[in-house]
C-alpha cells in the first residue's frame, strides 16, 4: 500500500531522468538504465526557474507571516480571555472552516473577490493572495484555539495578578508555550503557498511573477507535453516539500492530529 | 447598596471583558466579513448583472438565472460534480479508514511507512496531476502496463468519457493520507478494555470492527465526509490540469465552470449567479449532513 501511495512520486523521479528515446519505450522501464541527469538542467532552461523560485519562496513567506501572527492572536483571544459570547461567536468561525477549507482563494468566492480586488488595482499583485492572510484562517485559528485552551488557565491568572497586562501575558508567556503549534501554522501555510495554483492561476497576469506552479504549464504546448522535461520540473517543485516534511515531520503529524480532533 | 454597586462592578467588569475579547479577534470579524461573508452576498448580487470585467456591472435581475436553467453544460457540470462527490467521499472514507488501520499495525518500521503514505498528501496537487496524465497514458503509462498483467485491455483513462472521472477521483485518494492520521489518532484512542472484553465474549476481529471500531470512528467520518464533501464540490486543479473538462465535457465540474465564464468568456455575472448556487448547495449539504448525524455518530466513550 505504501508502494502505492509513494509510486507517483516515484515515478516523478524515474521518467524525470529517462531520454527521450527510453520514455517512449513499451513496456515501460521501471528504473532509468542510463540516467540523463541533464533533463534537471534543460528543464529549467525551459522556464525562468530562478526568478519563478524566488517569487514562491517570498509568497510562501509572507502567507506565513501573515498566517502565524494574526491567527496567533485571534486564537489567543478565543481561548485565554473569557469574554460574554466568546463561545457563541466561534460557531461562526468552525461552520467556515466546512464550506471554506480552501481559504482565501475557493471556487465560491473567487468572483466577487476578484472583481473587488480588481475595482481597487490590485490584481497582477501578491496582494490578493497575501493580505487575507493577515485577517485569520479559520482553521488556524480553531487549531491553534485547540492547542492554547490546554495550556492551563492559572498561568495567565498568576500574571494578571502580578500586574501583567493582556499583551505582556500573550506575548512573554502564552507565545513560548504555544510555539510547537505555531510551527504547525506556519509548515502548513507555507506548503499551502508553495502548493497554491488557483490563486496564482486567477491573480498573477505577468509572467515576471509567475509561481512554481504556473511555470509547470509552460511544458504543455501545443505540440503535447514533453514528460521527461516536465517531471524534473515537478521533481524540483516537490522536493523542497519533501525535505520540510522530513525535517519536521512530527509536527505535521501532530498538527494534522489537532486540526481534526473534537 | 454594596450589593448593587458590586452588580455595577461585575457589568462594567464584562463591558471591558468584551471589548478586550472583541480587541483580540477584530482581525478575524473583519476577515470575515470582507473575505467570505462579502463574496457570499456579492455572489447574489453580481449575479442579477451582466459584467465583463471592464467596466460597470449592469443589471438585469434574474435573466442569469432564467439562462442558468436552460443551460445545458451548467446542469452537465452540477451532474458531473455530483458524480465526482458521491464516488470520491466514500471512497475516500473507506481508503482512509483502511489506511489507518494499517498504520496501527505494531511493525517496526510503522514510521517509514506513515511517511511514505503521507508524503503524497502533502504534494501539490497541481504536480500530482501532472504526473497522473503521464502514468494514465494509453499507450506509454504504468497504469495500462500494470493493469495488462490482469488482461485488462488497454484503457484511454483521460480520453474517454467513461474513464476521465474516474481519474479525477484516483487523483483525490493520492491526498488520503492526511485524514488518515486523524482516524488514526481516533483508533488510538479506543480503550483496549473493549476489545478485551469483546475477546472473552469470543468475538472475531470482523465483529470486533464492525461493533466496537466503526461506531467509535463515527465522529471521525462525520468529519470527513463534511470536509471531503466541500472540497468535492469545489473541485477544480485536477480537472484544470488533467482534462481542462474534456473529454466532451465529461469532466467540466462546477467550479471549472465558473472559472471558464469569469475568466476566459468573460461572463463575469453569469459565474457569480452560478458560484451563488453552489454555496447554496454546499451549505445544504453539510447542514444535512449535520443534522443526519444524530442518528448515525456515537459521541458517547468520547
């Protein structure tokens, strides 16, 4: 099953370093025989791979930021300060997360939300795709909710006590302890950026930005695709996902964890 | 007296509660209203207008609409979402619920497998896709040449009208990993007690599931289902990539619909009043959903 689940990843790797003459072999070779290592070179040559890169690093970034900071506090004032109708207004944000797991670009409010952004200038930009962000996921905002309601409630009661106010609670105290939940926003945001097509696909007119994503259609032309070529470009996309998840695996799995459970 | 100023004291002691509550998770209402709530409404509104894009919207009440219901390629697309949704949910239940179990199993390297099992859910699904049409090709794919050694002829599974939605959902189990985990985390937390107890009244390990795991794991598919449904309804990269709808429309799902009218015909009003609809729909369906599941979800051992 496993085999199953890894072979398109697999088999990303294994034609990305076929030639042109043994991708078009039947049966297929399950392994390349004579690896043309070059196809990695050629691919980026293909398309600005430097400049697409660099656009999707900084995007990723910033979604992060952006993600981390403001779901951060909106969460903090779901869960450690008690408030009248704090628990009444959370309805609003999980019946959100149902319909709108795809946040901020989804097929349902793709629309109007493109015709505002274009009404204000702002299409051809980052900023339809980065400054939602900064206004809370409500996912986010139930997971890290989730994490922050179990750190006790007695540790911010002694610091108000002591004088502390809310912010010096959040930001000295509450902030160290939820950091392995912050990294979980912030993995997912990032990979969520990284992994982005249709808000690139919507937003993004000029090829000078251009993502990752969109420059993977630049091997679909009109004479079909070329597989090898384009596999080494997918291989390059995917790998940086990859090393993050190998790297900090645990807290995808834990952060996965979180988000579902109730 | 004192009591009615220590009632002053404790109002004006929720008054501040509040408005540091509201302080907190301001950025939140106002994302809410701008970025959902707003588009939600607009859908309806842009939607009795006909807008290219360029220019000002101009109305034309419910003509959207009257043309919607005789549009034949938006019922093919409701009908081909629907197709997509009743085959992909299930099966994505039952692919997670098996995949879980899996992962349950005491082997040593249990963690290697998880990882390999969960990389692909975490991979663009654009770059999946990608690699989908390759691996589905009728004449050079690994999928035919596999399937050639069950004397399965070979299968044109994006060219053909019968095969194309089926590929689609092949794309979606590949992200099964994900949910996985969670039923995973349900199926650890089961007391061992019940299955103790279930031995010793000589039940087998089919009965074992059937009564003791599967109701436990209800809360868990609620979950999924809901989730699996909302994206279901809004699938769109996959087809986009794969097929772009084709082969005769047979994969022209909703949401590739409203992107085709807004962005390529320039029936902006048009995809509004469609894009409306499938809110609609998707609310409808996971209230259903939710209320269907007093009957069916066990929250008791929670």
């Amino acid at each position: 099953m496993s085999l199953f689940y890894i072979s398109p990843i697999y088999w990303m790797l294994v034609t990305a370093l076929k030639s042109d003459h043994e991708l078009s072999q039947f049966p297929p070779t399950l392994w390349s025989h004579d690896p043309v290592w070059s196809n990695f070179e050629q691919a980026t040559k293909t398309f600005p791979f430097l400049t697409f890169l660099g656009n999707t690093i900084l995007y990723a970034a910033l979604v992060m930021a952006g993600s981390v900071l403001s779901n951060f506090v909106i969460a903090y004032g779901f869960s450690r300060i008690k408030w009248p109708g704090r628990d009444i207004l959370f309805y609003p944000v999980v019946a959100s997360i149902f319909i709108f797991i795809q946040f901020p670009v989804n097929p349902i409010t793709m629309v109007p939300m493109f015709a505002l952004f274009a009404k204000v200038g702002m299409v051809n930009s980052y900023l339809p795709l980065v400054v939602p962000t900064f206004f809370g996921n409500p996912f986010f905002v139930f997971l890290l909710r989730q994490f922050m309601l179990q750190i006790p409630a007695d540790i911010s009661e002694a610091a108000r006590i002591d004088g502390a106010n809310e912010f010096q609670i959040m930001f000295r105290i509450i902030l160290p302890l939820a950091r392995p939940a912050l990294v979980v926003v912030a993995l997912f945001a990032g990979v969520g950026a990284w992994n982005d097509f249709l808000g690139p696909l919507i937003y993004l007119h000029n090829d000078k930005l251009y993502t990752l994503s969109l420059g993977l259609t630049y091997f679909k032309t009109m004479h079909g695709i070329q597989f090898n070529l384009l596999m080494a470009a997918s291989c390059l996309v995917v790998l940086p996902v990859v090393v993050v998840f190998l790297f900090f695996h645990r807290f995808f799995i834990e952060g996965v964890t979180l988000g579902g459970g109730k | 007296m004192t009591m009615k100023l220590r009632h002053h004291r404790g109002v004006a002691k929720d008054i501040r509660s509040l408005l540091l509550g509201l302080l907190f998770i301001s950025p939140w209402i106002f994302g809410f209203f701008l970025f959902l709530a707003y588009p939600v409404f607009s859908n309806f509104h842009l939607g009795m207008t006909e807008y290219s894009g360029f220019g000002e919207p101009e109305w034309i009440g419910l003509k959207n609409y009257q043309e919607l219901f005789h549009d034949s390629l938006f019922w093919t697309s409701l009908c081909n979402t629907f197709y997509y949704v009743i085959l992909a949910v299930p099966l994505g239940v039952v692919v997670a619920i098996v995949l879980a179990l899996a992962m349950n199993q005491r082997v040593r390297e249990v963690s290697t497998y998880r990882a390999l099992l969960y990389i692909p859910s975490i991979a663009p699904t654009f770059a999946l896709s990608m690699m989908l049409i390759w691996i589905l090709n009728p004449r050079y794919g690994l999928f035919n040449y596999i399937l050639g050694f069950l004397h399965i002829p070979a299968i044109n599974w994006l060219g053909d009208t019968r095969f194309s939605k089926l590929a689609i959902v092949l794309v979606a189990q590949f992200g099964a990993g994900q949910i996985a985990l969670i039923f995973l985390a349900a199926l650890r937390a089961i007391p061992p007690h019940l299955y103790d107890a279930a031995s010793l009244d000589g039940a087998g390990a089919w009965r074992k599931f059937w009564y003791i795991t599967l109701p436990l794991l209800t809360p868990t598919i609620l979950y999924d289902i809901i989730i699996g449904v909302g994206l279901g309804l809004q699938v769109f990269v996959p087809a986009y990539i794969m097929t772009d709808g084709g082969p005769l429309n047979s994969t022209m799902f909703t949401a590739l619909y409203i992107y085709k009218n807004a962005f390529e015909y320039g029936r902006v009003g048009f995809a509004a009043a469609v894009s409306g609809l499938l809110f609609l729909i998707n609310a409808t369906v996971a209230v259903i959903t939710f209320w269907s599941s007093r009957y069916w979800v066990n929250y008791n051992l929670e």
